[in-house]
C-alpha cells in the first residue's frame, strides 16, 4: 500500500482537470487552500460565472484522525481505535448552457492503519450525467468511455458498476434516475492495492474523455428562457440530491474527505409542486427515453 503515491496522483489530476476546463472555458478558477482543525485540508479549485461554465469546483482533500465517528465503526468494527486518513478529488460542473449537462466525478482512498496490523484500505469513485435535454449519442459516448476505463481489469467491472451507479443515483423523492447514469464503485479492495489503485486511476483519467467531447458539443447550441427554466427546473434534483447525501458517493468513513461547498450546487435552482412536462415535448423525451434505467451500448 502506498497513499503518498495515491495523493500524487490525485493532486496530478485535480490540476489537469482544471487546465483543461479552463481552456475550454477562457476563465482561470480561483484556489481557495483550506485546513481542517482536527486534521489535514485541503484545495478548492472553483469556477463561477465563466463563460461556458456557470459554476464549478474540483476539489481535492486529505484529512486524518485519531479516530473515526461510531457511525462508521458500528458495520465495520475492525476499524475501531485505528488512525485513519482520507483523500480524494470530487467534481461538479454546471454549464450555463441547457443543452450542455451537468457531471460529477469523484475519485477517493480511505486507510485506517494501526501499529502491528495489516492496515484497512479501500478506493471508491464514478462519474455520472446529468443532461437536461437529452442526446443518444452523449449517453453512448460517456458510456463508452466508462467501459473502456474499467474493461483492461476485467468484462465483468463496467455492467457490475453501472447498475451500482443506477442504483445510488436513483431518487426515490422524484421516483426517478439523476440523469443517465454512469458509474460507481465504493468499498473497493479487490486482488490488491495496485489492482484495486489503477482500476480507481483508469476512472479518473478517463473523466475528460467522456465528458469534454459531450460539453463542447453542446456549449454553444442556441437557447432562450424556456431552456433555462427547465434547466433550473432540474437542476433542484440535482441539487437535492447532492447536498442531502443522498448523492454523495461516500461511505461513513469517506464523506470525512469532502469539504462540502455550498458553492458547487447550482446557482439557479427552481422547485415546483408536482411539475409534469408538456407532452411531445423535448422536455417530456428526457424523462420518457432518457430517465430510466437503459443499456446504452446495446439500446
């Protein structure tokens, strides 16, 4: 097991990521570097009010403790009375465009080591869609680059990790997905640290693969009022999901690697009553062909 080779990697990656959103975008993202009292900090790379991007934080953390909150050891008492550490790069971009969708990608290690033991150690991460209107061939692209980031390690990750993220990500308050899916994985120490460790790296460097095609294709697609009101319209799922945990790709254990910033969410949220589609509508399409569960390398 090696972290200070994990945290080399994710620092590597937070920065890349940011280059290259900046380049799309025109805009530079501020850096707000912060510590945590009980241990560790972090660095907050945050966009707002850009030119393609409205709003946007890829952030990167590593905290630690002396000891982890009894809601993490009561289902995983091997980890009691063990120093612990937890680091990880998480994202959220929001387009100004309505035609440009919302992604997130998270990407974390958790150890718990303790003198004269094996330590504990496990990787999560995913990265999903969020589109407010919806384009097969966006779904099939970001798809296509979820599996090839999973398949060198095995046919069997990316059906096993897409029905997870389809699973996790389904809002049972709305009765249904956010967005098309993609894929997630948490608790994750299979084989061996390098196995495990570059399954978790392929996911991340695959991010801007699946997502910058898709953000330039669709930036500077024309728009007016009724695109951007449905687009607040959805994005109050997003939000709620996000910032109510329920889609917060973290374990117990993990969430302490997040700095929850409310910056991130989006900076337009609209939130109506049983709001329901006009028929025939591309507004209705997205929730009849493109919020639900599908196989979009097959359908």
């Amino acid at each position: 097991m090696d972290s200070a080779k994990v945290k080399e990697f994710l620092l590597e990656l937070q920065g890349l990521i940011v280059e290259r959103l900046e380049q799309v975008d025109g805009k530079p993202f501020r850096r707000d570097e912060w510590q945590r009292p009980q241990g560790g900090g972090g660095l907050t790379r945050l966009i707002e009010e850009g030119n393609v991007l409205e709003r946007g934080g890829v952030n990167f953390s590593h905290v630690m403790g002396d000891q982890l909150p009894p809601s993490a050891t009561a289902h995983r008492p091997e980890l009691a009375g063990r120093h612990w550490q937890a680091m990880g790069v998480s994202l959220v971009m929001h387009p100004r465009n309505p035609y440009a969708p919302t992604t997130h990608m998270n990407v974390r290690f958790f150890v718990a080591e303790k003198a004269g033991e094996a330590p504990v150690w496990w990787f999560g991460g995913g990265m999903d869609l969020t589109p407010y209107y919806g384009y097969e061939e966006d779904a099939e692209h970001f798809h296509d680059v979820c599996r090839r980031s999973l398949l060198p390690f095995g046919a069997d990750y990316y059906p096993r990790f897409k029905k997870w993220c389809d699973d996790y990500f389904f809002l049972k308050h709305r009765n249904e997905p956010r967005g098309i899916g993609g894929i997630f994985f948490d608790d994750f120490s299979e084989r061996d640290f390098d196995h495990s460790f570059n399954l978790t790296e392929s996911v991340g460097d695959h991010f801007l693969s699946a997502y910058l095609p898709i953000l330039e294709r669709r930036m500077d697609t024309p728009y007016g009022e009724r695109e951007r009101d449905f687009q607040a319209t959805g994005a109050a799922a997003t939000s709620s999901s996000t910032w109510s945990g329920t889609g917060a790709p973290c374990s117990d254990c993990n969430r302490a690697a997040a700095r929850v910033d409310p910056d991130v969410a989006a900076p337009v949220v609209k939130w109506r009553y049983d709001w329901q589609p006009e028929p025939g509508t591309e507004e209705a399409r997205l929730y009849s062909d493109f919020l639900r569960p599908r196989d979009w390398l097959r359908d």
